[in-house]
C-alpha cells in the first residue's frame, strides 16, 4: 500500500489529469444515480473507492477527496491529521513526529505537488477542516451528482488592517521597538502563588508572557486560566491554545472565556504529540489544524461569526500569533506555511527555539524576499538549559528542536556549564537582533526564569529598573 502510495505522488501529474477528465464528464451520469436512488448508488461506489482509493493512495476516506490539491498524497495519514502544511515536528530525517517510521505527509505533498506542476501558489490554499458528517462516504458520487460536500479551497487575501481599539502587546508590535517575550510554564496546582513569583522576575523587562497549554502533552493548570490570571495581576499575557485537547466547539468557548477575563493575545497552535506526554494513553483531538484554527479566531473577531456561520452577539477583540519552525525539514516549505499562516490572519509570529543562527539567516532571506516581515512581526525563540545533558535530552526527545553537536560539545566542555549555556544565549540574541526582519526575541526556558531575566538585562535588550 505505502509503496503504490508513494507511486501516486510520483505521478501526481498524470493522475491529476486523470482526476480532471472524471470531474468533467462523471457528472453527465448524474441520470443514472437518480434512477438508482442515493443510498443504492452510495452501496455501489463506495466499495469500489474504497479499494481503488486505499490501494493507489492510502485514502483514508474523509468524504472530503483533497488528492488534487495535495499533490495525490492523502493529508488524512498525517499524525496530526494537518490539512493545511507540515507541523513544526517533523524529525531531521524527515520522519512524522508521531509515526517516525513513515516519512512527513506533507514532504510528499510537496513533492505531489510539483509533479503536478500546480500553478495555484501553495500560500494561498487553505483547506478547510473535515466536515466530520461526510466521513466514510463516496467521493466519487458527489462529484457524479455533484453535490457539495468536497472541500472547498479558499483562497484568502492577505490580512485587512482593521480599525479596532489595539492594546499592550498589538501596540507594542505596532510601535516597531525590538520586542521581547518569554515564555511561563503555569503551575500544577490551583494555587497561582508560584505563577506570580515567576512572572515578578520579567516585570519592566518583557513586552507579553506567554502561557503554555498543555505544552509537551503534559498537563498543568490551563493556559486561559493561567493568562487571565497574569492579566489581572498587571501582566500582559499571550494565551497559548491548541488544537490537541479540544475541537471546534471548546476551541471557540475557550477564546471567548479567555476574551471576557481580559486576555487579547493568542498564540494559535497545533499541539505537541501526546503520546510524548504524561497521559500518553488519550485520546488526541486535532479536529483543527493551527491554520484554520487562526482562520476561525479571526472570523470570530472580523466577522462576529462562529465557525458555523452563526452570529456572536459581540465580537471579540483578538490579536492573533502562530509558530514558525525554520530549524527543521521541509526547510524549503517553513516559509510558504509561514506566509499561509499570515494569510489565515496570523499578526506575530514565535518561532522554535534557535540555536543555529545560520539557518535563521537562510529562513528570513525568504522571508524579506516575500516581504512577509512587512506583515506580521517575527520574534525568535532562543533559550539556555544548565547543562550539556539537558541540552541532549532536548536534541533527541523534544519534536522540532534543532540542537547543533558543537553547541553539546562546547557546553560540555565548560567547567560552569549553566554559565557557558548563558554565554551561548547572550551570543545567539546579539547575531539574531542583526538579521534584518527580525522583530524581536521569545525567551523560554522550563523553570529557568531568573536566568532568563538576567540575560535580558544583560544582553541590552531591556534595562532593569530598580
Ligand atoms: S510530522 Fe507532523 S505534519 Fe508531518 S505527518 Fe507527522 S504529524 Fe503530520
């Protein structure tokens, strides 16, 4: 199956002529579908799709056919079921995050993709998440009765300015200084005490927090929770939300709960595997991916409408963030999902943790030549761990982190290696704060928030008030 999978992709270009023909002609046989009724017709083809869909594609049947402008590889494989591009944790052998023994669907997309020498450009085509009511059904006979449960491809135009009250974070963006964020794992407990004390060490030194959600698949107490917490305590907070733990439904009650206790800032992502996690036995969600969660969120805030199309009776006011991960494969493509992501409505971008400046520099080359630096504001992720073990741990057991060897090696070498680790830090911010179109740094760093506050001041990113 896998072998006549990767046969499709590579004649994605003669297969999608062939997918052309039937969408042209099938439907003149929609006479014949209505003289044998649906439901008869449906016992007919789907059979039939089944077996020729599983065999040449892996098709997964979602009732939604994508194959031709995916390149003829079904996204449907993918661990994270993404509809709309790669996530930041695919291995650097190209591996799936969560199935690291079958390679990233969406490298065989893009390949797919090429082959088919598709000329609507890759940015620009948003899937939309699966209707869940269509899944099992025939394809191929709603395109003979042409029917409409096939995905519709929309093509959006690029983020409209729109006039709204902005406040801390948007402005700051908005003000065009070089911006500093950093990251705040919240406690496992109720009791926010420690959450304070951690946040106390960033006061003056830092633009936003951002609240991880369940980060890793481990959980903690929840990110809105944790950000209206840091709101009403003076802080400005990024709220992180993930399409891992909740679908649609709780996606969107969770942005309006957050909304009404003060939170204005989210950081839309997909989520972590959660079989990396503490609760590796449940059960993952992914009904969204990050790009049409963000595509959702701003529908809520322009157009004061759910996902389903009904009216909210006030519209939230969002400012809405994704993750890039230029550090790791398709390296060619981070940019193009980086543009798709602006194009869902994304206004700032965070990025993985950096610790190889030169293939930021490569990354953000694209990035000017696109001019995508222009339309939202692009932080990167840069962080220390204390030791050059942690440092390993991190290479090999954290999805998307890119560790560079001589970076183990120079912090095992050191005889203070939290203080080499420091050192490495001060290095990496004082290269990246010179690459033109980057808007600032995203500093984390598990538990790790004194240090982090020192390096701020110390790398003159801000200066500390007494
Ligand atoms: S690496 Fe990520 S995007 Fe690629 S197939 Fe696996 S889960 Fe999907």
């Amino acid at each position: 199956m896998k072998a006549l999978r990767h046969w499709s992709v590579r004649h994605a270009g003669g297969l999608r002529r062939v997918y052309e023909a039937f969408r042209r002609y099938a439907p003149s046989f929609d006479g014949v579908v209505r003289l044998m009724g649906r439901e008869r017709s449906e016992k007919l083809f789907l059979p039939l799709e089944r077996v020729a869909k599983g065999l040449f594609f892996d098709c997964q049947m979602c009732g939604q056919c994508a194959l031709s402008s995916t390149g003829m590889a079904c996204p449907e494989n993918c661990g994270k079921e993404m509809r709309n591009g790669p996530c930041g944790g695919v291995r650097p052998d190209e591996g799936c995050e969560v199935m690291p023994e079958m390679r990233c669907v969406w490298l065989e997309v893009a390949e797919g993709r090429k082959r088919m020498a598709d000329e609507a450009p890759a940015e620009s085509l948003l899937l939309p998440p699966v209707d869940q009511r269509y899944r099992g059904r025939s394809t191929w006979l709603q395109i003979v009765a042409s029917e409409n449960g096939l995905p519709v491809v929309e093509q959006r135009a690029a983020l409209r300015a729109l006039e709204r009250p902005k406040y801390g974070f948007e402005r700051a963006c908005e003000s065009g200084r070089f911006l500093v964020t950093v990251e705040i794992t919240p406690p496992d407990s109720p009791d926010c005490t420690d959450l304070l004390k951690r946040a106390a060490y960033f006061r003056g030194l830092v633009d936003a927090m951002n609240i991880t959600d369940g980060a890793g698949a481990n959980c903690h107490l929840s990110s809105v929770a944790g950000a209206a917490v840091l709101t009403a305590n003076g802080h400005t907070a990024v709220c992180q939300m993930t399409c891992r733990d909740r679908n649609r439904l709780a996606v969107q009650g969770d942005l309006l709960g957050a909304a009404a206790l003060g939170v204005r800032n989210f950081l839309c992502l997909t989520g972590d595997d959660i079989r990396n996690g503490d609760h590796p036995g449940a059960k993952a969600v992914f009904d969204l991916d990050a790009v049409s969660l963000l595509g959702i969120a701003r529908g809520l805030r322009d157009e004061g409408r759910f996902a389903s199309g009904r009216k909210l009776d006030a519209a939230p006011n969002l400012f809405l963030g994704a993750a890039a991960n230029p550090f790791m494969p398709p390296y060619a493509d981070r940019v193009v999902n980086l543009e798709k992501k602006i194009n869902a409505g994304a206004q700032f971008i965070q990025t993985q943790f950096c610790f190889d400046p030169g293939l930021l520099e490569n990354f953000m080359r694209e990035v000017r030549a696109r001019g995508l630096h222009e339309r939202c504001r692009i932080l990167v992720g840069v962080g220390a761990l204390r030791s050059a073990k942690g440092l390993r741990w991190m290479a090999q057991h954290v999805p998307g982190v890119h560790v560079p060897e001589k970076v183990i090696q120079r912090v095992a070498n050191a005889q203070d290696q939290a203080l080499e680790g420091k050192k490495i830090l001060l290095e990496t911010i004082a290269a990246l704060r010179g690459i033109e179109g980057v808007a600032g740094m995203h500093l984390m760093g598990y538990k790790n928030e004194d240090m982090l506050a020192d390096a701020i001041a110390e790398s003159g990113l801000r200066t500390r008030v007494a």
